[in-house]
C-alpha cells in the first residue's frame, strides 16, 4: 500500500564496505561514468532532482515528531545511475561535510552524531527501491529516526535511529557506486524538530476562578440585601402598615376605594 | 384617589409578571438539569478520570430548586392577587429559603467549571497517564480509564495527539518519541485490539490514527452544565428583584 523506506531493500551492512576506497573526484577513471549517458559528468557529482523535503502531500500529523521527520522518497531523481547505491546525508552542519566520506566508518556512523562527526549516512537503498513513476495512491516516504533498537549499536553505524536534538537538521541524497560519488541532490531547506514543553506551563484557565469570584461575590451581596430588607420589613412593619401613605392618599374617597380590595376592619380606629 | 389604585395595580401587575417568568425559568433550570444528569453518561469516564463528584450535587440541587420556584410563584401570584399578608410572608420567606439553596448549586456549579476546562483535562492526562499495552490492558487505574475513554470515542488526547508531542508527559518518560509518538490506543485498530497499521498510525497518516480529541465528545454536557451556573444566576439575580418588590408590597398592604 505504501513504500516505507524504513526498510531497506538490500541487506545491511556488507554493502558500505564495496565503497571503502574513497572516491577523490577529479583524476580518476571515468570508465564507469562514461558509460552513462551524461556526457557532462566528468567525475565531478553531479547535482540532480529536487532537494529533500518533508512531506506535504498527504498531510501527516507525525511529520516532524521530536526525534523524527518524514521525507518524500527520491523518485525519478536518480534514474540514471542505476548501478549506484542511494543514501541519505544527514547533518548538522551542511558545510562541514565531503562528498567523499565513506558510509559505514566512525567517520560517518550514526552513533557518532552528533557529538563527535557532524554528519552520518544511513538510509541506502538501489535504485530498483525507488520505482519510477510512483504509482498513483502509495504514499512514499522515508521516516528519518524510526530504528530504535540500533541507535546505540556501534556494529551497526548505518542506523537510521532518533535524532537527538531538535536541529535544525540539513539532509540530502547522495548516490555511490564503486568508483565514489556520482549524483547528489542539493541540501534540503533547515528541518526544525518539534520541542515539547514541560506540562506545567499549561495555564489552567484563571477565567473561570474569575467567573466564580464575580457570582460568589454578587449572590452573598444580594441575598444579604435581602435578609436586611426582610429584617427591616419585620422590624419597622412587624403589625402594622407602614407604607400606607403610599397605597392611599388622604383624600377619604380613595380610602373607601382602597377598602374593597382588602379585608379592612375598623379602619377608623386604625386612623 | 385612583393614583394610589393605579399605583398598587401597577405593582400588582409586575409581581405577578414577576413571579410568572420565575415560575417558567424554575421548569427551564429542572429541564436543564434532569438534561445534565441524565447524559452524565457521557461524562462519566472523564469523571472517574478527574475523580470528581461534585458536579452531580449541583445538578441534583438544581431539579429541586427549579420545582421549589415554579411552586412558590404560584403561591406568589395567589398571594399577590389575594394580599394576604401572611401568604405574602410565607411566600417571602420560602423564597429565601430557596434563594439560598440556589445560591449554593450555582456556586458549586461555578466552581466545577474548572475541572471540567480542556486545559485542566489536558495536564491530568500528561501527568497520570502512563504505559499500557493495547492487547493485555495492564497500567493503572487512570490509565485504564482513559484507555476506555479514548476507544469508546475514538478519540487520542484532550485537544488531539499533538497533546503528546507539544507537552512533556509521563507517558513521554517512558516512551520513546520516535516508536511511540502517540500511544498506542490512538491508532484505529482490529477486531482483536490491535493496531489496523503500525507504521501508518506511527506517522500518522489519516485513518489509522484517530485525530480528534476528546475533548469535543464531552462538551455537550460541559456547556449544559455551564448553563446551569450561568442560568441559575440569571434566574437568582430576577428574583432578588421581585422579592424585594413583594417585601415592599408587603410593608405598603394593610391586613
């Protein structure tokens, strides 16, 4: 359903050593170049494709993790050096490293990196890995720092384990045969990792204390109004009415009017 | 002359209006509450997460007081009509009472709101959730519970499974970033519990790792019950001002 580049298509780590000699470009035999058919490749690497870069199509969530990115497979990038073996640089320091460094020595190992190499391979894989054109529907990409359980293994130097910082991280794609390097992609755009934050920086919402203070605050404000109004009205108006200037004027005819609404005896002594 | 009368219609008139929107608001708070609580369903998990109880008990005092209201209003309104001083003063009276009992749910109510904040959510989560493999379902308590959580509303996280890659966790001390990004029960899985795709949920391609967050299945019962707070404190702040408008009535009748 998809091609993983997780797993390499040739087996481990026998391959590097075919490319032990390192490969001084310049005055060297060119018999294996000029027999591509690239006429302007005269042991100088060439540049091919388009630089790595992280996947945007499909979306991933786990594009970039914190020990982890996710690139698209180089494919139709390298169509013309079928014999060549593809790797994938990886650095932190894009202009420290040499095209003719060798995969698989201490020079180039990923349990060196970072604190002692600046830069490690991993990742090889033929030609044959990377078919082209890529088949409409596969997702196709290669996820840098997915190898755990090799990460600290210095038998295995090609590792493809976690990355151990957050970058940023330059990458490209280099491809050897025996003669050394003979095409490369040009470096990537700066790939940032992801830091997580410690969880105690999450603010737990003061609104809602806020919100709570203001209804606290206003309902023991108002039902103390209305425990000292009903002590007032009990107190001032215990038995008899005091507000009756306001229900009734002193005109007599108003308060026979007042009378039929309320049972009302002995107003006069009440007057 | 018919001044006074105009005036003791008029007062008349609006308590009686008062006491007919509380009485509708006291069926409104008991519909909103038998609501919470009867989809606390829903909440539960995340409740025996959070270990909280409390929020029932507001909504439980709710019903009550939203019966007690619509109760007293008519026994406001009949009082009104009849000025009976005593009927006025029991009315007066209850009505404190209830008053009180209300005040008691909202602040409750108020005070639970946050617990119930994703943001509360999300750093519980990150700090009490640790390892547990899908298959056998080991892990402690909270964990289990969220397990639960997560497969019943397939769901990953509070706000999603970026929750485990922006904060540090628990679950990140004894997880390694680059085989568990997220833990294993965000991927869709099997019919036996296991993963549909390792390598797809690993680097979280759409549809073998569940995307949304939590949070968003339970927040239908955090707003009604943020309703309640909020509208018991509406409900509160109108009678405060018919009580005292029946207090002045009270004080202006002659029995």
């Amino acid at each position: 359903m998809w091609a993983d580049g997780d797993h390499r298509r040739v087996p481990g780590d026998k391959e590097p050593q075919q490319h032990s000699r390192p490969g001084h470009r310049g005055a060297r035999t060119m018999l294996p170049l000029l027999l591509l058919l690239l006429p302007a490749a005269r042991g100088t690497v060439v540049t091919v494709g388009p630089e790595p870069a992280l996947t945007k199509d499909p979306q991933l969530e786990g594009v970039t993790t914190a020990s982890t990115f996710v690139l698209d497979q180089p494919r139709c990038v390298f169509q013309n050096y079928s014999d060549a073996v593809i790797w994938l640089v990886v650095t932190n320091d894009k202009d420290a490293f040499y095209n003719n460094a060798t995969p698989g020595t201490p020079e180039t190992a990923f349990q060196n990196f970072p604190d002692k190499v600046s830069a490690y391979m991993t990742l090889n894989v033929t030609l044959p890995s990377y078919p082209c054109p890529r088949p409409a529907g596969d997702i196709t990409v290669l996820r840098v720092g997915s190898e755990t359980s090799c990460a600290k293994d210095m038998s295995r130097p090609t590792c493809n384990g976690p990355l151990p910082g957050p970058g940023p991280y330059w990458v490209k794609f280099l491809a050897l045969n025996d003669s050394g390097p003979v095409a490369e992609t040009s470096w990537s755009m700066p790939i940032m990792l992801r830091t997580a934050q410690p969880a105690s920086n999450i603010s737990t919402g003061s609104g809602y204390r806020d919100g709570m203070i203001a209804i606290t605050t206003i309902l023991s404000i108002l039902f103390a109004i209305l425990l000292a109004a009903l002590l007032a009205m009990l107190v001032f108006c215990g038995s008899e009415s005091c507000g009756s200037s306001t229900f009734s004027k002193a005109e007599s005819v108003s308060v026979r009017r007042y009378n039929t609404h309320h049972v009302y005896d002995q107003p006069c002594a009440r007057l | 002359m018919a001044k006074s009368d105009d005036c003791v219609h008029i007062l008349q008139g609006l308590l009686v209006f008062g006491n007919v929107v509380i009485g509708m608001c006291g069926i409104a708070l008991t519909a909103e509450c038998i609501y919470v609580v009867a989809n606390s369903h829903g909440l539960d998990p995340l409740l025996k997460v959070t270990e909280n109880s409390d929020i029932y008990a507001a909504a439980w005092i709710g019903i009550f007081v939203g019966l007690a209201l619509f109760v007293l209003s008519i026994l406001g309104i009949i009082a009104v009509i009849k000025a009976s001083r005593t009927l006025l003063l029991v009315y007066i009276i209850l009505m404190l009472i209830t008053f009180a009992f209300e005040m008691a749910s909202c602040i409750t109510a108020a005070t639970q709101q946050e617990s119930l904040a994703p943001e509360f959510l999300l750093k519980q989560m990150l700090n009490g959730y640790e390892s547990s493999d899908a298959a056998n379902n080991s892990g402690n308590e909270f964990t289990k519970t969220w397990d639960d959580l997560m497969r019943q509303n397939h769901c990953c996280g509070v706000k999603g499974p970026s929750d485990w890659q922006e904060y540090t966790s628990a679950f990140r001390d004894t997880h390694s970033d680059a085989d568990y990004p997220w833990p294993r029960t965000c991927c869709v899985m099997n019919e036996e519990q296991h993963p549909l795709n390792l390598d797809g949920c690993k680097l979280g391609v759409p549809g073998y790792y569940k995307s949304n967050g939590c949070y968003d299945a339970i927040s239908g019962p955090v707003k009604a019950y943020r309703g309640v707070a909020w509208f018991g404190f509406a409900i509160l702040c109108w009678t405060f001002c018919v009580l005292l408008g029946t207090m002045f009535y009270w004080s202006g009748i002659e029995d």
